[in-house]
C-alpha cells in the first residue's frame, strides 16, 4: 500500500525541478517576488510561491502561460522544452542590454562586443564601459545576445583567472552552482558562482575562499549565464 508521501510524489509534474528553477530564474530576471509576480498574472498571492516550496506539485500549462506573460516567457520554456525565454523568430531575439551599447551595424557571425575590463570597485563589481568595447570574433560564440569581457581580476581563480575571456548569454537560464555575470540595479556586474537563489536573496561565492555573500533580490538586476572562457589571443 502506497504512503501519502508516495502518493503525492506521484500525482508531481515530471517537470517540476526544472519548473521551479526557471521560474526563480525568470523571477530574477524580472526583479519579482513570487507574490508580486502572482498577483499581476491575477493568480492569487501564492501560486508562484506554492510551487517553489513544493506546496503545489503540478502546476498547468494555462497557469503557467499566465504567468510567463509576467515573467517575459513561454510555457514551454517553464517545462524545459524550449531552450530560451521567448521563442522568437531571429529578428527578434533579446538584443544587447543597454549598457553595453550595441554596434551601429551587424556583426559579422561568430563576432561579439568585448569589453575590456580595468580596475574593479571596492566592493568586487565593476562598469562596462563603451569606449572599452571592441569587436572579437571566437568559436564560443553561439548566441545572438552573448557578449564577452576580460576577467579582472584573480577572484574566480582557477576557473576564470585575470586577463582570460569570458563569453555570457543573457537569454541562457541560471542554474544553482553555475557562473554568471551579477547584473546590480546600477548596472555594474560581477564574475560570481551563484550558490542559492530565493524569492529574497541570491547568495553568491568567489573561489579564493572568502565568505559566501548574500545579496538583497531588490539589488540584483539579472543574472547572465557564462557560457564558456579562453585566453585572450
């Protein structure tokens, strides 16, 4: 005879690990609680927050759809059927953000802004900078939206050392223990490993043994997956 536990786990969407990371992943992107992102698809104060602490287990395709509406995404992107956010046709694909100034003409394919990265701010984070953008062409390159810049400073050594490349892809969801880009509200980002992501703070590491750090969700503009790295050639 079945356990209540065993019965709830089967009536659970297949899904529903992947589910709830994009949604705390959207949820980031959109700088939203859940409740606020509930409220605004009209779905009650908690239905986002009730399938993040697995409260609800098997959420619909129609809910869902109501929320992506919130979240700037497709249903399909919430069960893990489609790779990005928007399935959009390539005219429309996420654009560079604004900060990093998109060229006045199309880039030659395999080509993407670089920014070279100088001094960092006390606090780790640092500006891109448009009069510090060039074009680089490389084989990582396999997003419209991506970008790269140079690694500033030892912090993430070994994985990213100083002077390296790194290539982001704004669209590519976060996952916990990844690497991202920590896009602040001032636009000035970090090179971090993302430890944790809650509906109130995202809790980030660097690699030369200092202290994780947390970070308020209302600071935290977007995180932006690293795709890959190499030396600067």
């Amino acid at each position: 005879m079945k356990s209540r536990a065993d019965e709830k786990r089967a009536k659970a969407h297949p899904a529903l690990e992947t589910i709830k990371a994009r949604i705390t992943e959207r949820l980031v992107a959109a700088g939203l609680s859940g409740r606020e992102a509930s409220v605004r698809a009209k779905l009650g104060l908690t239905y986002a927050n009730d399938i993040l602490s697995g409260r609800s287990l098997n959420p619909t395709r129609e809910t869902l759809a109501k929320l992506g509406t919130v979240l700037d995404t497709d249903a399909d992107y919430f069960f893990g059927t489609q790779a990005n956010p928007r399935n959009l046709p390539p005219s429309n694909l996420i654009p560079m953000r604004e900060t990093a100034a998109p060229a006045e003409a199309p880039s030659p394919a395999g080509t993407i802004p670089l920014f070279q990265i100088g001094l960092t701010d006390p606090d780790g984070f640092f500006p891109l900078s448009a009069n510090r953008r060039t074009a680089w062409t490389s084989s990582l390159v396999s997003n419209r939206d991506a970008f790269a810049i140079t690694v500033p400073d030892d912090c993430m050594a070994p994985r990213y050392r100083i002077g390296e490349v790194v290539v982001v892809s704004p669209s590519k969801p976060v996952v916990h223990g990844g690497f991202a880009l920590v896009r602040q509200t001032d636009d000035r980002i970090a090179i971090r490993q993302i430890v944790t992501i809650s509906t109130d703070k995202i809790t980030v590491r660097c690699l030369n043994g200092e202290a994780d750090i947390e970070i308020p969700r209302s600071q935290v503009k977007a995180l932006e997956r690293i795709i890959g790295s190499c030396e600067l050639v």
